[in-house]
C-alpha cells in the first residue's frame, strides 16, 4: 500500500495463495505489518486491508477508484466483481 488512508493493497508476488501470511509495507513512511490471505489473489490484483460493506469507498494510493458492491472481507481479493466505478 502507499498510503495509509488506502484499504485496499496491491499483490506484487506470483502465486499468492489463500492462507499465506504477508509482508504488507506502507511506502509512505516505510512502516510494514502483516495480513492472512483469505484468498488466491493474482499478481497485480488488489488484496481488501479491512472489512469492506457495500457502498465504502475503495481507497488504493490515496485515491477514490470505485464503490465495494459486494461485502468483501480482510484479506480477500478485490476485483470487477465486487469494485465498480462511481462514474456509472
């Protein structure tokens, strides 16, 4: 993640599997902590940080990307099927 607003993170591993344990690093002040993969999430994709409800805004490098349409829990993959865009 880059900042610490984000509540989403960005998966920069291959093969990261459901169960695995991460090294999550903030850029921004270059603090880390770590977070359970709920899920397999590919390389490039985004990983939830927190519990997320439809309707929350999604927050990854400090900026508004879409809405959650459908909950998503700490640590499980964020994608088209629960993110849409806010602009339609």
């Amino acid at each position: 993640m880059h900042d610490r607003r984000d509540n989403v993170g960005v998966v920069v591993v291959e093969g990261l599997a459901a169960g695995t344990t991460m090294l999550c690093v903030v850029t921004a002040d270059d603090s880390d902590f770590r977070l359970l993969a709920a899920a397999a999430v590919p390389i490039g994709h985004k990983i939830a940080l927190a519990d997320l409800k439809p309707g929350d805004t999604v927050v990854k490098y400090g900026h508004d990307i879409g809405r959650v349409v459908a909950p998503v829990a700490r640590g499980e993959h964020v994608h088209v099927h629960n993110l849409k865009t806010k602009r339609w």
